[in-house]
C-alpha cells in the first residue's frame, strides 16, 4: 500500500513540475471600466493571490476613459469582489496585498498619449520583469483589438518578436470576428503588430475543470481510449443547453445568434477535445495542431445538406420554473420579425480513420428547461443474442456521460440484473462525481486561463487556423439560411428542449436525444 502512496505522490509531483513556472508580470487591463473587469478578471486575479499563484512580485493595470484614481479604482472593485468572488467572505488581509499592487491609467484608447503615459507608470516599476514581461487583455470591442494594438506597439510596450520569442502577450476575447471573412482581416491586422504565438484568443469554456478533463479521461485510460472509435461507438450527442433566455443582450444576439455565439466556439471546442486524435505531447502547438485536424476533418455540407443535417430553432413564449417568459421577438431590442436562432441542432460527420461512418449530434439553445452542458458517448448495441435475443435486440446500449456543467461528472450506464429468480435486466448507473471526490473547490475558468496566459502556455487559447476553421464550417450553415424566414416547425416553446424538428433529425437515423437530467 505504501509503495503504491508512494508511486502516486512521485506522479503527481511530476505533474505539477511540468507547469511553466510563473515569472514576475504586469497584467494590463483594457476596458478596465467594463463588466468582465468587475464580475470575472479582478475576483480571478484576487483568487490566484489567495491560493498564493500568482508571480511575486506582480502588477494590475486598468486603462480606461473614466477619471478615477487608483484608489477610487480598488475601493470600485472591492465592492464588485464582495459580489462576485467565489469565496465569501473576502479576506481583509489578502485583499489589502492584493490591492497594493492595482494601479489605474485614465487615457482614451484612440489617443497616442495615454499610452505615454501607460509606458511611463510601467518604466516606474521596481523590477525589470515588471517592466519588461507585459500581458495585454483586451476586454474591449473587437473592433478595438488593432488599435490598442497598434498604439501599444508605437510606443515600444508591445514588439512582434521573431518566432514569438518575446515577454509581451496580447490576450482578446470572443467573439473574434463576426465571419470567416472579418475573422481573417483581424487575424491579419494584429500580425501587423505581434507574432501569431503572441495572440491568446480566449474562450472561457476551455477553463473549466470538466472540460480539460476531456483528456485526461481520454488519454490517461487506456479501458475507454481503445473503445473510442468506429468500431465501438454508434454515435455521439453534445448538448450545451442555457436555462436563460436572451434577456438584456437582444441587441448582441440579434447580430450574432445561436451559431455565432454558442457553435462557433463553445461546441465545437468540446467536439474538437472528444473527437481529436492524441497529440505527441501536451505541448501547446501539439494539442492545438489535432484539434485544428479534427475541425478540417468535418464534412463540409451544401446548401441542400444543410437543409437535411441542421435544425434551427427560435423560443416563443413558454414556462421555465414555473416562470413564464417572453417569445424571443418581444425581447428587449429584438426585431418583432426576427430569423435570429435561438436553438441549433445539427447532425456532423467527421471525414478520418477514427469516426467514418459515426454521427455526431450537437445541439445548444436558450430557454431550454435545463442549464446543462454534457457529451454523451453511445456505445453499439450488444449483438440479439443471448441476453438481448428476447427483446429482439433492443436491450439498451451502453453509454458514456461527461457532465461538464453542473454538477459535474461521469456516468457509465451498463445493464445489470434485477435481483429474483426472472432474468430481468435493466440499465443501472456507475457515477463519478468531482464534489464527492475532489471536494466542492472548482476554480473559476478565468483562473486558470489567466493563470495560463501569464506563463506564456497557449495550449488552452485558440489559435489562428482554429478559429478561422470553425468559422468556415459555420458560415457555410449559415450562407444557407441567408433570405430564409423561419417556418412554423421552427419554433418551440420556452421550457421545452427545442422544436420537434431536432427530434426529427435523430429519429430519422432511428435514434433519439438523451435529455440531460437534474442530478440529485
């Protein structure tokens, strides 16, 4: 027993060399004013400090346009951190360390002389690293991305290292463009100014705990890694469901939609992690190299296909909770005849050795009855034989559940024998739970992607053909819906888990959707 103890400390202290050390650094906020700053950045860089990860020592920079001075500043986001930290109550001790090293930078991002005077308060810092190793987070309007860039190039505070051997980062947020087309001129606008391994294009889903364990669980067991193809695996089904409707933000989502918003990087980041071949190494070039191979391996569809393969979907008025919520069109700032999705459902085959012939099923919306994000795994059927001969082969198949949010978790479902003299079977559950097994301490997925970003480690961040694949395989559904209104079977009521049109889809292949369930 000791010498297994033993075994499984010495492991877990290799895992925990293999992280990049965390050289000192000064975090600069663009849009410090702004809600993300308030309700995510800040609670996560105060929850680093608590669990004593961040640098030491360390800088916190807020550019913005509102007059404030640094201390009007902290005392603003102690206020915000009383709200939204994780943990409560805040520690007066580590928040006051903490807030000494907040700084504030009051200057317009169009004017060339804020950013002399950004560059003069970081040439006043103590040490050299903080002065020298600089991480830029764009917590801005995509349309500013090249002009901060831009600016902060100009004055010398971000250089286009050759290779992208340089301790300067810029990190920008979704969306990221709204096309494949817009998407391309960014990416080309800010290599203007930085190499592409300076860029960490942020996708929070990517942070969460449940969703970095998609590997893990895949490559470090070899029982389910050797049952994760073709040959095994009948078909997969990804359900990202919102229990929220559009509320306030009918206005973005009249832009962006279901598949801009949700399927260009959300879902299809979870089907690239299920679905990609193992890299050579956890390097960040090599786990990015196969997820880029798995977007470009997704058989592209025509105008027709998509017709037959996609479903989209708008909520009218309908029961969440026993709530009862508006039709999306008598949304705030919404169109009383909008075509935007609310709710996608598509059916995708990925064209490789892995997966040829085995479908996988995605689907997301808003409204929906549950706020559930999982990947269900369906096994083949046992051959009607023996146990499965009576029924006529239809005894349930097996099937594999990652439950990404909340509650999350593994669910194994296998058939086992009901107790008595009939042989009488029935699916039972094998579940692993991270709270029962790890504790209710899960980290932000801020942490952990700031944490990331601040060690220079992209393999968590997006990289350029990654998302100008995800854009093309969404503008291609989406060019077919252009000039298109939504018909009647192209509704479905609040609370529900979308239209009878996305049942359809599966039930033509003889399947059906597994709805996630509340976990007790």
């Amino acid at each position: 027993m000791n010498d297994v103890q033993n075994l499984d400390e010495i492991l877990a202290s290799r895992q925990d060399q293999a992280r990049r050390p965390v050289e000192p650094c000064t975090v600069i906020i663009f849009g410090a004013s702004g809600d993300l700053t308030a309700r995510k950045l800040i609670p996560a860089l105060y929850h680093l400090t608590l669990e004593k990860l961040m640098p030491q020592p360390f800088r916190i920079v807020g550019f913005a346009r509102r007059d404030k001075t640094d201390e009007s500043w902290r005392t603003e986001l102690r206020e915000a951190l009383d709200q939204f930290s994780r943990t409560k109550p805040v520690r007066d001790d580590v928040w006051t360390s903490f807030a000494a090293n907040i700084h504030y930078c009051q200057a317009d991002m169009a004017d060339p002389a804020g950013y002399e005077k950004l560059k003069a308060l970081i040439a006043g810092f103590p040490d050299e690293k903080l002065r020298k190793n600089l991480l830029f987070y764009l917590a801005t309007s995509p349309s500013q991305f090249s002009e901060a860039a831009e600016h902060l190039n100009a004055v010398g505070l971000l250089t286009r290292g050759d290779n992208g051997m340089t301790s300067e980062r810029l990190v920008v947020e979704k969306p990221f463009g709204h096309d494949l087309a817009s998407a391309q001129q960014l990416n080309a606008e800010l290599t203007r100014f930085v190499h592409e391994k300076q860029i960490f294009r942020i996708d929070h889903y990517l942070g969460k705990e449940t969703v970095q364990n998609i590997l893990t669980f895949r490559f470090s067991n070899a029982i389910f890694e050797r049952l994760w193809n073709r040959e095994a695996i009948d078909h997969v089904q990804i359900t990202v469901g919102e229990k929220l409707g559009v509320g306030a933000r009918g206005g973005y989502y009249e832009e962006a939609g279901a598949m801009r918003d949700m399927v260009q990087n959300h879902v299809l980041q979870v089907l690239a992690l299920v679905a990609m071949e193992p890299p050579v190494s956890l390097e960040a070039e090599n786990v990015r190299d196969e997820k880029v191979k798995l977007l470009k391996s997704i058989r592209p569809m025509t105008p027709a296909q998509v017709a037959e393969n996609v479903v989209r979907a708008q909520y009218f008025a309908g029961v969440v909770d026993a709530e009862l919520r508006p039709a999306y069109r008598s949304e705030v700032k919404v169109k009383p005849t909008s075509n935007v999705e609310t709710f996608v459902a598509m059916r995708l085959l990925i064209d490789n050795w892995r997966w040829s012939g085995v479908p996988f099923y995605l689907r997301t919306g808003k409204n929906l009855p549950l706020g559930a994000s999982e990947v269900r795994i369906h096994f083949k059927s046992a051959p009607a034989i023996l146990f499965n001969a009576d029924k006529g082969g239809k005894l349930d198949a097996n099937s594999l559940t990652l439950r990404l949010q909340p509650n999350e978790g593994i669910t194994l479902r296998v058939n086992g024998k009901v107790p008595g003299g009939a042989t009488e079977l029935r699916p039972v559950r094998m579940s692993f739970s991270y709270d029962s097994e790890f504790g209710a301490y899960t980290p932000e997925a801020y942490e952990r992607l700031l944490l990331e970003a601040m060690a220079a480690d992209a393999t968590l961040f997006i990289r350029r053909d990654e998302v100008e694949a995800a854009w093309g395989i969404v503008d291609a559904i989406r060019n077919a819906w252009v000039g298109k209104n939504l018909t009647n079977r192209e509704f479905y009521a609040a609370g529900t888990w979308g239209p009878f049109a996305a049942d359809e889809l599966l039930a033509r292949d003889g399947r059906e959707w597994r709805n996630p369930q509340p976990q007790k």
